[in-house]
C-alpha cells in the first residue's frame, strides 16, 4: 500500500506542476516514473501490483474513450481511419527496416524492429485529446479509429511473423494458433462486437436497471469492458480494442453519462495514473553509450515515420494540412503496445540482447516525446482555425 500511495502523492503534485506551466498533466505523471524509478532514484519498482494495476488503468482509460466516442463521426471517417493507420504502417516498418539494415543488423531483426515501430498506443494522446478538448472532433475520432486498425495490422504483421518463423516463436508462445485460424477468430470478434453494440449490451444495461443494487449500471458496465477485454485478448488482439469497443456500445445506450460520471472517478483516482508511472519505470539509462547514435537515429525516425507517415494518409483524405499533422502527432506514441511485441520478439530471439535495452529506450522517448509534439500541434490547428 505504501507503492500506491507514493504514486498517488507523487501523481497528484506532478500533474498539478504540469498543469501550472501549461502541460498536460499526463507529462508530469510519466515523469514520475522515471525520476522515481529504475532510472534516477530507484524508490519505485515494477512488480505484479504495478503492473496488474496499470494492466486496469489502460483498460479504464479506452474504456472512457469509447464511452465519450461519437458512433456516427466514427462510422463517417471510417475511410481516413483506415488510411492513416495504413501508412503509419508501411511508413515506419519500411524506413526504420532500412534504418536498421544501414547499422549492420541483420534482415529479420530490421524487419522486426520495424514492426515494433509500427504499432501505436494512443492512450497517452487520448488523455491530451480529453484535456485540451478536442476528443470528440473529427482529427480526434480519426485518430480513434485508426488506432484500432493500427493495431489490427500490427497484430496481423507479427501473425504473420510467427507463421514464418513459428520454430523460433515455439518457447514463445507455445499456444499460438495458425494465422488463418487467429484472423478468422478476429473477424468473429468484430461480428460479436456489431451484434452486441445494437442488441446485447442495451438490452443487459436494461436488466441492470433492475437490479436494487448500489451503482449497478455501472457494475455491469465493467462486467461487459473485461468481458470485451477477455475477448479480444482470446483472438490475441489488445485489450484496448476490447475496452475501446466496450465503451461504444455502452455510448450507445441511455446509461452513457451515468456510467462516465461513476466510471471516469475510479480510473483516474487510482488505476490510470499507475499506468502512465509504470511507462517511466520500464526506463533505465545502463548501458545505453554504445548504441547512443543508434538509439538518436531510431528516435527521430520513429517521430517522423508516424508523424508524416500517418498525416500524410490523413492529408490524402482531404484533412486539412494543420489537423493532418494533429493525427499525426496523436499517432507517434508507442506505448504498451509496442512494449509488448518487443518483449515477444526478445523471448523468441527475433530481437537480440544487443538491441533490447536501446529499443525499450526508444518506445519509452517517443511515448513521453508525442503529448509534447501533440499539443504543440493542436495549439497551432487552433491557431490556424480562428
């Protein structure tokens, strides 16, 4: 209980400091990680209660967006959804494969440090989105939407990664299923997902009405976020797809603001703010003089891969050039997704130990880097639309 409290405290004076010198509140609690953690002051370390923790703050924190996600702007920018998130695809993997090669690592681990780079976790620009207002516009349900198709892809690239290769990926993931049996899984996901935003999930929000219960709309709100979150999980998607997905169907329902309303207080007192300390604690500074060149090169390419990679996609779609370069910055965080297929890719020797600490360094700079570039961007949208 003393972790929780040091971070909760600690969360609460840094957010506050961010907010004073107009920066999202975000920023100060990752930097909470890092000055606490590993990195600088070794108070804090992470262990299965920080990480079932923030396991539930990135849940809660999709969750929320979905809640506050408008269907109708999401269903009409579909197309630019797509778009942007293929070219914030083939952008990175393509330039950083290169990148790599260029340094003298072979072709598979290039290749595969591109598809790290490939994935995006907008959580973090989610949380600047809500803060500066701009959510519910059209770059911020763009940016929504192409998140889930990001993620998508990067699942559907490593797949195909772990087909190829499936004897190096067997210590892995000895209960991988073939990629024709998991992208057939995933499509039955999305039917589930459609069948249940119209007809499941009001009609179980309307039973809970029912029920002479404290809170239980919002009870069973959860029920159906970890059951979404189970699923996608069990199709080996992330599970903010599933808590993304959760939140749009119960948007749909009568029982949205009061689910916020009871919902947006226990993620952000307690488990979101975990989750953005626990990014700061994967940080740490050893051994990273060797691959110093590497790891400025990696950085500036993965900023640039997304940020004109994605806002390109968005300018083709006919965005205009200052909210193109909005989508693009909201895409240049790694986060917890990147996070994990490198973890993957080390355990299955796609990933050397050479490089491991350096690409972790990397995910780790441009996820606390992109709240800064986003709200410069959005700054300077505003500016232009006035």
């Amino acid at each position: 209980m003393s972790t929780l409290a040091i971070i909760l405290i600690s969360t609460l004076l840094a957010g506050h400091l961010s907010k004073r010198i107009g920066m999202p509140a975000v920023i100060g609690q990752l930097l909470v990680g890092i000055i606490l953690g590993p990195a600088l002051l070794g108070v804090l370390h992470e262990n299965s209660f920080i990480h079932t923790f923030s396991e539930i703050g990135v849940v809660l924190l999709m969750f929320t967006a979905g809640l506050e996600s408008n269907l109708t702007l999401l269903k009409k920018y579909f197309k630019p959804s797509v778009v942007v998130a293929i070219l914030g695809v083939i952008v990175p993997v393509g330039s950083i494969y290169a990148m790599s090669l260029a340094f003298g690592i072979n072709q598979l681990e290039s290749l595969f440090i591109g598809v790290i780079f490939a994935a995006t976790s907008v959580s973090i620009s989610v949380e600047v989105l809500r803060e500066l207002k701009v959510l519910e516009s059209r770059e911020g349900t763009i940016i929504l939407g192409a998140a889930v198709v990001d993620d998508l892809l990067a699942v559907i690239i490593l797949s195909v990664l772990t087909s190829l290769f499936g004897a190096q990926l067997a210590t892995a993931a000895p209960n991988q299923m073939g990629l024709g049996l998991t992208f057939a899984l995933q499509i039955a996901f999305f039917v589930v997902v459609y069948f249940s935003v119209k007809w499941l999930v009001p009609g179980v929000m309307r039973l809970s009405q029912r029920l002479l219960v404290p809170y239980a709309n919002a009870i069973m709100s959860l029920v159906i976020c970890f059951v979404f979150v189970w699923l996608a999980e069990a199709v080996d998607l992330s599970t903010v797809v599933g808590a993304f997905f959760a939140g749009i169907a119960i948007s749909q329902t009568p029982y949205q603001s009061e689910i916020s309303r009871h919902i947006e207080p226990l993620g952000y007192t307690v488990f979101i703010p975990v989750f953005f300390v626990s990014i700061g604690l994967s940080m740490t500074f050893a051994d990273l003089n060797r691959h110093l060149v590497f790891i400025i090169v990696l950085t500036v390419l993965a900023v640039l891969a997304k940020l004109l990679g994605s806002g390109w996609g968005a300018k083709m779609m006919g965005v205009p050039q200052a909210g193109a370069y909005t989508i693009g910055a909201a895409m240049i965080s790694r986060g917890e997704m990147a996070l994990i297929i490198a973890q993957i890719g080390y355990t299955a020797k796609l990933l050397s130990e050479m490089y491991y600490s350096a690409i972790i360094f990397v995910i780790i700079l441009t996820t606390i880097l992109a709240p800064f570039i986003l709200k410069s961007a959005i700054k300077k949208q505003l500016a232009a639309t006035k």
